[in-house]
C-alpha cells in the first residue's frame, strides 16, 4: 500500500460497489486519482445526489426523485396494461428489450418470509388497489423464475383474480440462440411440454 | 432505462472508474440505492475528500496527504537503496510482493516526448539532487519492460552514473509458474540469452 490513509479510506468505501473486491478498487483510486479528479469529484456530487434525492415512485415505488416517476407521469403509456417487476432493474431490462408501452409496478423485493419480505413489504395492498380501480385489464406478471419469485408470482395471480383483471406471465423455454445441449434439464423439461404448433 | 435524471447522471458519472461499462455502472447505481445507500454516501465523501486533499509527497512524488509521506517520513527506512517507480501502483507492487525496506522515488510517468512527458515532468531534476546528496548508494530502476519504460531505464542509469551511483533493474526472463510453451518469444529469447549458472 501507498502509506496514504486518505487512499486507504478510498479504496475501502469503493469496496460498497457490486463486483469490485481489493484489487479493483485500488486499481479505480489509482487512476481517478492519477488520471481524472473531476471526474471522481463528479461521480462523489452524482452518488450524493442520487441517495440523499432518489425515492421511490408514489404509485409504482420504482426509484423517482419525484412524487411520480416518468412513467407514472406520462400520459401516452397504456393504463390498461401493469407489468408487475421484482426491482427497478428488471423494469429497465423490460423497457430497453421490448416495446412495451404500458406501465409498471415494481415489488421492491420477492416473497421471502424468512427474510422479512411478506405482501405488505411487496407493497401488495397498493397493487390490489389499483387492480380494484378498474383502470387495468391485463397485469404481466415478471417475476424472476426462481422459486421465490414463482411464489411471488403465484400470490400476484390470485390477486388479479379476485379484481377480476387478466393475468398473464413471461414465457418460458429455450433462449433464442441458446443450443438444446448445453440448456439446463428443467427448462428444456419445461420447453417440451409447452411445445407449439408450428404455423 | 427507469426515467430518473439523477439515477441517469449517477450512471452516467460511475463510467469514470476503469474497467465500468454501461452495463456495470447500471448494475453498480442500482445496487447502491437499493442495498447500501450508507455505503453509497461514504464513497461519495471519501472521493471528495481524496481528490481535494491528496497530493504528491514532497520528497518522493507519490500519493500523500501530508508533506512527506509515510515512507519518506519513516525513519525505519533504509534511505540509502532507492527504487523508481513509473506510478504509485507500481510503488504499491513492488512494497507487497518485495521485502523492500528502502525508500521510493515515483516518476508519475514516463519518458515521453510526444505526450509532453520529458525529464523534467518525471521530476528527474529532484532525483539528481537527491543522488547527488551523498545518502543513496544503489539505485533500482523498476520501470516497466515496454520501449518508454526501457528508454527511461536508460536515462535513469546515466543519472546514476554520473552521480557515482550503482544502478541496478529488476531481472528480466520467464515467469514463476509460467510454461515456456505461452510465453513470448522477446522474452524467452532475452532468458535464454541471460541463462544463468545452476549451483
């Protein structure tokens, strides 16, 4: 290490990042330090910015740094259509890969009551509600197709049922591209017993 | 993208950091807002306080808060072996892979016409001096093996001769673990050539 305790201090916190261990973040502090200070000074305004004024959505909980995020705001997306995510992420995965120009209301988590996680955490209350409001005909339901989220995704359909809203969910199968040897036994289980008719 | 100005900034600003793409500073912004809000907040004050307090020690050039930093201000240092270094990574290398007990001297650069890095950014003035002064007696040249670091290797070796000092530089040749099968042809030609006596 270099003796600076400053720099220590630096590479500890960058540790916080997702991906980055020892190395990299020494690696990071080196070259904004040596190459770009008004750049680290920027992203040192942008972090504090973002966590002292990102919240979330009031109606859809996403991350907003206003009462209503762009979504909820905007005028031109379809009512009709709630597309029910696990996290913010998976709201910007939906939005960059398809077209889908309705709306969203992102769970902030899954159903995990070991970890704390239960309808009320889900904000569950809020979505029946707005299923109950007669505005929405369809609710997507992508969740994760882990255990926790087909549980999720399970409690997601019945409370459509009991608004009386559709309910349809993510296919599943063979990833486009993917070769059936190397795709795991479940999905391929899965992929043969939903097979289509060719058209 | 989820429609946030400031989480678009925030992504936007993590690309200065090497190696963050896109697609990482995405995953890295969200992960902060969602899980570690605090530890978000303390790399955003650690940056600043890096950058704005951070500078170059006065004897050795390399990262430091203070006027001398903590190696040139240990006096459990052996100040008469000093080893150069192109940048405080290299300083950083050479400290945890060595048993180094001498003192540094960091070139932040190399010789560099085009870049505008001559001997007088490297700080060669200092060094002279300081050779000059008596204390050193053996200088290690540990400039990286590429053509600006060699050419520098050069100019070191001359500072050192003409200030009656022995210049020494790290050995060249095939890496331990290394099979000589992947290793390239410059560098097994020069270990074949340097061979050395088996006792």
């Amino acid at each position: 290490m270099s003796g600076s305790v400053l720099l220590a201090e630096l590479i500890d916190a960058l540790r916080c990042l997702p991906g980055v261990g020892a190395k990299s973040a020494q690696r990071m502090a080196f070259h904004v330090l040596e190459r770009d200070r008004p750049g680290a000074l920027r992203l040192a305004d942008r972090l504090a910015a973002a966590v002292e004024r990102i919240g979330n959505c009031r109606r859809c909980r996403s991350f907003s740094e206003n009462e209503l995020c762009s979504f909820c705001a905007n005028p031109l997306r379809d009512k009709s259509v709630l597309c029910v995510v696990e996290s913010p992420v998976d709201q910007s995965a939906v939005e960059t890969a398809t077209g889908f120009r309705g709306l969203y209301f992102v769970l902030l988590g899954r159903l995990s009551p070991l970890d704390g996680m239960g309808p009320r955490e889900l904000g569950l209350d809020l979505l029946a509600e707005r299923l109950r409001g007669g505005e929405v005909a369809e609710l997507i339901v992508a969740t994760n197709p882990t255990v926790e989220g087909e549980a999720t995704a399970h409690l997601l359909s019945q409370l459509a049922r009991d608004a009386g809203v559709r309910a349809t969910r993510l296919a599943h199968g063979v990833p486009l591209g993917g070769e059936l040897e190397f795709i795991d036994r479940g999905t391929l289980a899965h992929a043969f017993g939903s097979r289509q008719t060719l058209t």
